[in-house]
C-alpha cells in the first residue's frame, strides 16, 4: 500500500529542498497538512494546508510546546528534517586540519548535528505505533566514513557522520516501542541552493539537480521505505549509502 501521509512536519522548510518538499507534499497528498518549521519563518511557503511555526534551539521550551501540541492533535505520520550548513559567514569549510576552529566547529555541529538530535527528541515519540511512519533527516553523501576519498571539510562530514550515528541509535530505541517506523538518513543529491552555490562551479555537465526534483525523488525514497531498512541511509535514487 502506498504511504499516504495526513500529518507531515518539515524542519527547514525555509530553505530549497525543504520548501521544494513541502511543495511535493502538498501536491502529492491533497488533504495532508503539512507543519513547517523555519528559523526564518517569513520565508516558509504560504498554503492553506501550512502551519509556520518558529524553530530555534534558544527555544527548546518553544520546541516541546509543540511537539506535545502536535501530539494531543493527532501526532505525525512524517517528520522531514532538511536543516542543515555547509558554511556561513564564520565557519567556511576546512580544506585542512590547520583551519579548524572550536567556534567553526561548533557553529557547523551545533546545526548538523545538534539541532536533528533535539527535534528528534521532541518529535519522534509522535510517529504513529500501528501503521508507518517516517522520520527522514537530510545527511550528506559525504558523511560516510568508507566513501570519503578526498578528505576536507572536516567539520561538515563529521557533523554528518555524527547524524547518521544518532538516526541508527534512534532507529534501535524507536524500533522498541514502533514497530512500524522507520528512521532514515537522505542525500538528496547535488542540489542547486544557497548551500551549493559556492562549490557549483566545474561541476560535471547534469549533476546539479533541481530542489523541486530532488524533493521528489526523496519523497519516493520515503514511500518505498520499510521497516527492515530502519537506521540506514539512503541516496535520492533508492541506493543505500555505506556508514
Ligand atoms: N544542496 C546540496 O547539494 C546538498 C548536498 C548534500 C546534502 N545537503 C543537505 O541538504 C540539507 C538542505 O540543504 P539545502 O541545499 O536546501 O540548503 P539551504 O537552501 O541553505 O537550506 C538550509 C536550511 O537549513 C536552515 N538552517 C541552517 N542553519 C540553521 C540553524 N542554525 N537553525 C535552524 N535552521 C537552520 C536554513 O534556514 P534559513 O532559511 O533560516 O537560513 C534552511 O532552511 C542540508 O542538511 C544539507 O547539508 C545538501
């Protein structure tokens, strides 16, 4: 049976992929509501079946207000998770150990890393217990341990690498108690966004891939994805990617 989602909450659905996603949900399920969560909130796409709320780790308070909020309301049957930074103003990819910084590396995991973790805390305890539900967070190719080749941007792959290492923990505790829901990592593929456009340049001719494309091969990640494959991650195109 396809999975038909009624209740989604998209984290980052400020940014390409996450707004391109909330887009494909509305689109693919006419009567989902879809609960958008944004530091920006301003930019989270205007729909009648949208509810913006404000997302910040300053306000972890806020956070579990709304989660106990979205729970006494009905719960989740999927929770997107599509934060994330490769780089800001005062933490740049490190090309070399010489560049690390605490700040730096505490900029990158504190977004990568913690703030997945929070949400999770929160909001995974609303997936359903007796039909599917799906957390899926937004990881990166490049925070696979055994894929990595080239080195660099030491703070992204291990923040990275740290989310897919708390998606399994939590894939393990939730499999006690949710027999029907899964937890999974995503790469969504090199996607054109505000995060990508520094590094867009000499990339072979194809390889930058619409949000909106992106988002949708995503969500077939999601619809297809089942019980036995808890804890993993997988690429845009189905194919599970190595810890
Ligand atoms: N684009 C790619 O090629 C690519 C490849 C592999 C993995 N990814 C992953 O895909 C995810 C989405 O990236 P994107 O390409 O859509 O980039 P994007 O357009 O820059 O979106 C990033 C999103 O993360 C939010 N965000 C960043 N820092 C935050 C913080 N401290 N607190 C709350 N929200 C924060 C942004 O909020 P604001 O709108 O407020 O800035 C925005 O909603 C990321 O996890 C990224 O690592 C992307």
């Amino acid at each position: 049976m396809p999975f038909s989602p009624q209740r989604i909450a998209v984290f980052g659905a400020s940014g390409a992929i996450g707004t391109a996603f909330v887009h494909e949900c509305l689109d693919r399920f006419e009567t989902a509501k879809v609960f958008c969560f944004a530091r920006s909130p301003d930019r989270i796409p205007v729909h009648d079946r949208v509810e913006s709320h404000d997302l910040s780790l300053n306000d972890l308070e806020g956070l579990k207000a709304r989660a106990e909020a979205l729970k006494a309301s009905g719960g989740l049957d999927l929770i997107f998770v599509a934060t994330g930074q490769l780089h800001s103003p005062t933490a740049k990819p490190e090309k070399t150990i010489r560049s690390l910084s605490i700040s730096g590396m505490e900029e990158t995991f504190h977004t990568n890393t913690v703030l997945p973790a929070m949400i999770m805390k929160y909001f995974l305890p609303l997936l359903p217990k007796q039909q599917k539900g799906v957390f899926a967070a937004i990881s990166a190719r490049v925070g696979s341990i055994s894929d990595n080749s080239l080195g660099g941007w030491y703070s992204y792959r291990a923040s990275k690498a740290a989310l897919n290492m708390l998606i399994r923990c939590a894939a393990i505790e939730l499999q006690r108690t949710h027999q029907n829901s899964v937890v999974i990592g995503v790469h969504p593929g090199t996607v054109d966004s505000e995060l990508s456009k520094p590094f867009q340049r000499g990339l072979p001719e194809g390889q930058l891939m619409r949000p909106v494309k992106s988002a949708a091969l995503l969500l077939d990640v999601i619809n297809k994805v089942d019980q036995s494959q808890t804890g993993r991650c997988f690429a845009y195109d189905g194919t599970e990617i190595a810890p």
